[in-house]
C-alpha cells in the first residue's frame, strides 16, 4: 500500500539526479562521456548511468523533472500528504524558481488542516517565505506577522515546543516590522508586551528548548525536518536580548524617556528576578549562556550610561540635594544589584572556564563600581 513516506523517498531520490545532472554539466552538455584524466578516477562524478541513448544532460535533468513532478500530483489525487512531502515539494519548487506556487501549496496545505501539531515547520516556512517574497517586492498571500499569528492562536498551549517556536518567531517578526502610525506602533507594542509576559511563563531554561525538531513525528512516522539539516532551536535569552534591545532603541527614539526607562527595567526584572530562567546558567547550553552573558552587559551597560546622563542633567538643572541623593542611591543600587545578579548566575554554572571568567570579570566590575561611588 503506497504511503506518504514512500513517495517521499521517491521523490528524494529523483531530486538527487536531477542535481547530479545539472551539477556536472552547468552548461548543459553532458561532459561525462569524455576521457579527461582531469576527471575523477573513482567514477564519482559519472552521471552516463542517467542518461539515455544520444542524450544529454540537460534533456535528462527534464526528463527527472517531469517523472518528479508526476508523483507529487498521483500523491495528492490519493491524498496521501506529509509535512516532509510538502515541504520537499516546496524546495523543489523554489530551486525552480517558483516561490508564487510554492507559497500557494504551503497556504493550501495548512488552511486544509485542522491542528497545527505536525506542522511546525510548514508554518515557518511560509513565514519565511512570505518575508523573502516581501523583500523581492512580490506580494504573497499573507505577510509574515499574519502566518505567524494564525500559527500561533491555534497552537495549545501544552504543545510546549511548537508554542514556542511560534511566541518566539511572531516576536522577532513585529520587531522588524515597521509601523505606519501612533496608533499602529502602540498596538505592536501592547502586543509584544503580552508577548513577552508569555514568554516569561513558559521560560524554563533549556530542558523545554528543542533541541532536535527531528524527533517530532508525523502519523506516518516520517519526521517533520527528516533531511533537513538547519534544525528549529528556540534560544530564549537570545530573544529576551533581542526585546531588551529593540526597546532601548525605541527609548533614544522616544521623548517618553521615563515611561521607556521603565519599560526596559521591567525588562530585564522579569528575566534576572522574577523568572527562574534567569537565576543560574545550569543546564543551559553554551548558545544560551553566550546570549545571557550579553543581556547582563546590555543592562549594565544601559543603567551605566542612564546614570552618568542622570547626574549631568541634574547637575544643570539644580534639583533639591535631597532628591539628587535619593535618585543616585536608586541608580547605585541597580548597578550594584545587575552585577550581583550576573555573579550569581555563572557562579551557578560550576567549574572553570567561561563561568570563571565570567565571575571574575563581573566582580572586577563591581569592585571598581563600589570604589567610584
């Protein structure tokens, strides 16, 4: 009984010949009938076994093609579909030059489906598909933040992995994404709040990042990202460094420079003191403690630059001693309590090595901070 799996297979295997052919004669010309001692001795590149009597390369690259393309169609008129069938169908297509139809299959394939288990992949391909065809100045479908949106209301929320993959990537996109009006940037900045708050919750260091989307599998027992080599991993620091630094962007941008200083310091509070994600570099991976180590220095960095302007600006202005003192013990504190903070967290990781060196060089820090308060 034919199965997804198998026409995949199939159809894997027509697309390597389809490369080999055209990797080996570029222009066209089938160079693999001449006697080159240039050529390999091991017959490694030898793609005469492909071809048909007086026939070349290219006319055999077709030939594929089209054999190719007539599985793709019988597999869909016996409504036998996978994730991995559809996307290597959608690969084939871009290498083909057809992003309009490859757009449209990934679009009829999900709008057909009922869940969004399964089909992580697809999801995210067609935002980055939509992106890339945005770029190229063509209009696909629907944009990228809509997919991703879509994707991500319709994924539960015990669907840990996908439902992060989704939180994470629909972030990214409405960081990128530009806002025509006032009132189109207060709403993606409402609903990237909410975002973030979400993220919070579901942070639980790298025991919930997927590692391997590979393992996930589809009713026919194929994996979603089977031969695929450039594997989903949700970094979560690296998106909580991402948000700290859009926003402080956004601050130089903005005259509301209380309501952002605030807004950056809820921030990275969330992340360092009221999530457990941000309390020790245990049992994260090394990708992780290099994003965290940047999150810290991006704090330290903006609370150190804010109180130096602090003290300059009240300096001019004249502000009452007793408020000036109350306003540079506040800034102290935080300073202080950053570096702490970071100390802590690598302290936490062990041994030697980058964690060492990472304590140390914080606690130089505060040290010398101390010294010149």
């Amino acid at each position: 009984v034919p199965t997804a799996k198998m026409y995949l297979e199939c159809t894997r295997f027509l697309r390597i010949r389809i490369r080999l052919l055209r990797e080996y004669s570029p222009d066209g010309n089938n160079n693999t009938h001449q006697d080159d001692d240039d050529d390999d001795e091991d017959g490694q590149n030898d793609t005469s076994f492909l071809l048909y009597e007086d026939e070349d390369a290219e006319s055999a690259a077709r030939r594929h093609a089209l054999l190719l393309e007539r599985l793709y169609a019988n597999a869909k008129d016996k409504s036998l579909s996978s994730p991995s069938l559809t996307l290597d169908q959608v690969d084939y297509l871009l290498d083909n030059g057809k992003p309009t139809e490859a757009e449209f299959l990934l679009s009829q394939t999900l709008s057909d489906s009922n869940t969004t288990k399964n089909h992580v992949h697809l999801w995210l391909k067609w935002a980055e598909l939509s992106e890339r065809m945005i770029s190229a100045g063509m209009s696909p479908s629907l944009p990228p933040v809509v997919i991703l949106r879509r994707a991500f209301k319709h994924t539960p929320i015990h669907e840990r992995e996908a439902h992060l993959l989704f939180l994470t990537n629909l972030m990214k996109s409405l960081m990128l994404r530009s806002s025509s009006s006032e009132r189109e940037a207060a709403e993606k900045e409402n609903e990237l709040k909410g975002l973030f708050q979400q993220l919070l919750l579901l942070s639980r260091g790298s025991m919930y990042a997927i590692d391997d989307p590979t393992k996930t599998k589809s009713k026919e027992g194929d994996s979603i990202d089977e031969g695929n080599e450039s594997g989903e991993k949700v970094n979560l620091a690296e998106v909580f460094l991402s948000y700290l630094q859009y926003n402080i962007i956004q601050s130089e941008k903005s005259n509301k420079n209380n309501d952002m200083d605030d807004s950056i310091r809820s921030i990275y509070s969330g992340v360092l003191f009221h999530s457990s994600y941000g309390k020790s570099c245990k049992g994260k991976d090394e990708s992780e403690v290099t994003a965290m180590k940047s999150f810290f220095d991006a704090c330290l960095r903006y609370e150190l630059v804010s109180s130096s302007t602090s003290k300059i600006a009240k300096k001019r202005v004249g502000a009452d001693k007793k408020k000036k003192r109350a306003t540079r013990q506040a800034n102290n504190d935080r300073i202080c309590k950053l570096y702490e903070a970071a100390i802590s967290f690598f302290r936490g990781g062990g041994g030697g090595g980058f964690w060492r060196v990472a304590v140390d060089g914080y606690q130089r820090g505060l040290q010398n901070f101390k010294c010149g308060m």
